[in-house]
C-alpha cells in the first residue's frame, strides 16, 4: 500500500468517527461544566486514563516500521515525519480526558465524584492504588487454598454421611431377616458389610 493510499484510509477512518465525536459533543452540552470538571478530577485521581498513555506512541512506532518495511530507501524521512506528526497529535490527549469525564458524569452525580476525588488524592487512596494489585494476587491466592480446603471437606463429610447411612441400612436389613442355615461344615455366613463408597474416599487435590 503506497503512502498516499494509507493516508486516504485514515481520513476514512477518521470521518467515519467524526459522528461519533459529535453525538458525544452534544451530550456533553446538556452536562454542567462544574459536574464535568468534578468527572476530570476524580479520573485524574483514579489514573483511569493512564493506561492509554502509550496508544500514541505505539501507534507512531508501528506505523514507522511499516512505512520502512515497504520504503526502507524512505526511513529518515518517515521516521522524521512519523514523530513530527505524532507530537502534533499529542493535545489531542485532552478529547481522551473529556469523553472520559463525560462517561464519568453520566454514572456519578457531582458530589459524588467529589467525593471519589477526596479520597483517591489522600494517603490511603492513593496506598490502594499503588498496592491494589499486590493485594488482589494475594486475595486470589487464598481463595484458591480456601476452595481446595472446603471441596476436600465436602467430600469428606458427604463420603462418611452416605457411609453411615448405607451401614445403617445394611445392618437393619440383616436384623430383620432370619439367616438361611448354613451347609454342614462351611463357614459361618458374617454380617452384611456396607458398600464401600467410591469417589469420595480420597480428599480432592
């Protein structure tokens, strides 16, 4: 695909979002500033944007390696340009920031959001932020240990119900029936056993 092409394919791409923008644009009208602005700082607070940071950069450097790729004799001038072009598009950074504070606002009044902002900007948010994740390892640790722990339980406590009650059953049934006599000189016949309960003999892993 030559240059001129793949810049007519972003121009598409970009008119088909243009409605988009404009819907989002008009429903931000009917949102009062104070509650947007309210939105841009609990968001700011909460880092909920952070990790599109590096969607801009990443999108420069795959775009270099594919112009080079296809023009290497063109890569000082693409890499040049790619970057040129690419620190135009940074203020666009804010439209991010505004759609963000707009899906905010739609789900959090303004004291809400205030609220969120106070407390994610004090020392124990901004603790649960930075260690969140550690905590949320250690959590689906033990959980995992703890379902290992109550299916071996279950087992176990259902594998020695069912025996006691198959055991009882056997017992009764032998008590109420008279043994039929023995033929001379073979063993005495014993007491009806219980069945031994299979898959629930053995703690689950």
């Amino acid at each position: 695909m030559t240059l001129v092409h793949r810049v007519r394919r972003t121009a598409a791409v970009l008119a088909a979002s243009a409605f988009v923008a404009l819907a989002s644009q008009s429903y931000a009208q009917e949102i009062a500033e104070s509650h947007l602005k309210a939105a841009r700082a609990a968001i700011t607070a909460v880092k909920a944007t952070d990790t599109y940071d590096m969607i801009l950069p990443a999108a420069a450097q795959k775009l270099k390696q594919e112009l080079i790729q296809q023009n290497p004799d063109l890569t000082d001038v693409i890499i040049a340009t790619v970057d040129e072009k690419a620190l135009a598009l940074v203020a666009r950074r804010a439209d991010l920031e505004r759609e963000a504070a707009i899906a905010y606002a739609k789900i959090f009044s303004e004291p809400e959001l205030i609220a969120i902002a106070a407390f994610y900007n004090s020392d124990p948010g901004k603790k649960l932020l930075a260690s969140g994740p550690i905590v949320a390892r250690e959590v689906v640790k033990a959980a995992e240990i703890w379902q290992r722990g109550i299916s071996r339980d279950l087992a176990t406590e259902v594998g020695k119900q069912i025996s006691d009650i198959v055991d009882a059953q056997v017992k009764a049934e032998a008590g109420s029936a008279a043994p039929a006599p023995a033929p001379e000189g073979a063993a005495p016949a014993q007491e009806g056993e219980a069945p031994v309960l299979q898959g629930l003999d053995a703690p689950l892993q």
